[in-house]
C-alpha cells in the first residue's frame, strides 16, 4: 500500500497554536516532534564514551576536606558530570550487594605444659560492595566495576557511618568507569575526620 505522500512529511515550521493565560488568549510558537538530523547518540558504548572523554568533564569540587586542606567532588557533582554522558547514549546504574562470606578458622591454644592444641572453626563475615555498570541506549555491552564498602565491623550497624562509606563507593565507582579524575579524601569514609573534632557525613 502506498503511504500517502503528505504523512512522509516532516514539519519543522513553527506553528501557531493558542493557550489561555489569565483569561487572554496567547499565541505560541511549537514544534511538531521531528527526526533529529544531527544526533549525538553513538551506535556503540565505546564510541559513547570517546566522545564523552573528548569533552573533558570534571566533577565540581566544592566540598571541603579540612584533614587534607582541600576540596573534593561529592556525589552529586560526579553524577552531574557522567550525566553529560546521556547525550552520547551512555546511562548507568548501581547497586548495593551484601554477602556472606564463610571463612575457616584454626584456633591453636597453648597450655602452661607447653603443649597445644588446634582446633577448627568457621566465621561469617558480611562483605559489602557497590556495583556500577554503564550501559549505552544502542549496544549491549556494558562495563562494569565493584568497589568495597569499606567500613569496621563494629560500624556495619551505624546507619550514618555505613551511608558515609556507601556514598564513598559509588563515587569511585563512577570516577573510575567514567574517567574522572579522583580526591584522596579517603577519611570521610574511614572517619579520619572525627579524630580532628569534625562531624563525619
């Protein structure tokens, strides 16, 4: 069936619609939705991420690290910075994963005899990391990494000090699979901070 040569038509002129403001009717200028010629949108993950590095996009530091007497970039300035990669096709995702982990352990006791004994056992042990993975709108690869939620284990129950250190690891994550130059503020995960009379978070 032939289409009808007026549908193949692609609009690009202005046209005049009307919309009530205040009780006056006001004209304006809209667009009908149409193919974009030129788009910035590769065909792969790694063109994507060329063009991305071609920008040269740094994250904002403006947070202060008074243990280091500097400034760092905090979540929210790497995402908007890998967030300049969506116009190449580029979004990314990250998740908390916990495990498990059992490990073996030998105990060997030594008694005033000067004799031992050894004895087995196993431990569990939580391990915590954050997984981010990039992904492109038109391929199907994608790149991923997981970076450990490094926290003390008598911490792991203190919601403020396990934020602390998640939000540390998904900023390295995306630092690191984006390319963006990294702070070494590593004490605002560790609670270095506290030791100088600085509230940690």
């Amino acid at each position: 069936m032939k289409m009808n040569e007026e549908s193949k038509k692609v609009y690009t002129n202005p046209i005049r619609t009307q919309t009530a403001m205040g009780g006056r009717v006001k004209e304006v200028d809209t667009k009908l939705p149409s193919k974009v010629k030129n788009s910035q949108i590769t065909e792969t993950l790694t063109e994507a991420l060329n063009k991305f590095q071609q920008e040269n996009i740094n994250a904002l530091k403006s947070n202060d690290n008074p243990f280091y007497k500097s400034t760092y970039a905090d979540l929210t300035s790497v995402i908007n910075a890998v967030n300049q990669g969506a116009k190449f096709g580029l979004c990314f995702s990250q998740q908390v994963h916990y495990k498990n982990l059992i490990l073996d352990k030998q105990i060997v006791e030594t008694y005033k005899d000067g004799s031992t004994k050894q004895t087995g056992g196993q431990t569990i042990t939580r391990d915590i990391y954050v997984k981010t993975s990039i992904y492109h709108v038109k391929d199907e690869m994608q790149i991923e990494c997981d970076v450990p939620v490094l926290i003390n284990n008598a911490e792991k129950d203190n919601p403020q000090k396990m934020g602390s250190a998640i939000t540390y690891a998904k900023r390295y994550g995306l630092q690191a699979l984006f390319g963006l130059g990294q702070d070494d503020d590593a004490n605002e995960a560790t609670g270095l901070n506290d030791k100088k009379g600085n509230k940690n978070g």
